[in-house]
C-alpha cells in the first residue's frame, strides 16, 4: 500500500456511506492519532485496538462511526491534504481552517499529531494531513 492514510480516510468514508457501526483499519500509530483526534473532536464515537488474528496479520483499528437518530453521520466530508507525491507543509500562522472554523485540520507536528487549531495555540507548524468537516 502507498498511502495508508488515504486509505484511513476511504475505509471511514466508505464505512459512513455503507452507514456501518464499525470500521475495521489496519493499525499503526498515526492512525490511531488521527482516530483519537475525531473522536476529541466528536465525529466518532470511539476507537479500539485488536490483537490481529486469523483474518487480520496486525494489529486491526476499530472505529465505531457516530449516527444521528436519522443514520445522518457526524462526518460529512474527508479530505486528504499531504500526499506521498505533493508534500504539504505550512508554519504556524499558515495552517488553514476548514469550513470557516467549523470542520478540523489534523496536522502531524514535531509536538505529535494534533488539531489546527491546538498547533496554532502551540505555535507550531508541520504537515496537514488531512481535513474533516
């Protein structure tokens, strides 16, 4: 695989389009801080880590996708920003607000993977990974 945070992205979107409860992802660390990041930021409702098995050689992330009361997902939108062929990195003051604010920018930092905004509060740049609203 050349891009696994696409593919996090895809299996998400995939998995709200499909309107499952659960999404199961092959684990590694980034993953796991951009699953904590949507979960802080209430656009899932959890996430675990599982021993792999029979089915699954690694570990597997499982991510439980948040509904409303009419299967309308708390995501509306993924977007990968940083790609293996087009690097996307931006200082502190540059970092960009998705939706005017309302949706996430997920920034992976020498601080460790966090929001936008707490990066901009930290007054640290990095790479954006990806967007959310």
């Amino acid at each position: 695989m050349t891009d696994p945070i696409a593919d996090f992205l895809t299996r998400v979107r995939n998995g709200i389009v499909a309107q499952h409860d659960v999404v199961e992802i092959p684990a590694s660390k980034l993953k796991r801080e951009m699953a904590r990041i949507l979960k802080e930021q209430g656009y899932i409702v959890g996430y675990e880590m599982r021993e792999h098995d029979a089915a699954h050689p690694g570990d597997v992330l499982a991510v439980e996708l948040k509904y409303a009361d009419d299967r309308r997902s708390a995501i509306t939108g993924l977007k990968r920003a940083s790609r293996p062929g087009q690097r996307y990195y931006v200082d502190h003051d540059s970092i960009p607000k998705v939706q005017g604010g309302m949706g996430t920018t997920i920034v992976s930092t020498s601080s460790g993977v966090m929001t936008g905004h707490e990066a901009r509060a930290a007054g640290v740049g990095g790479e954006v990974v990806a967007f959310v609203w």
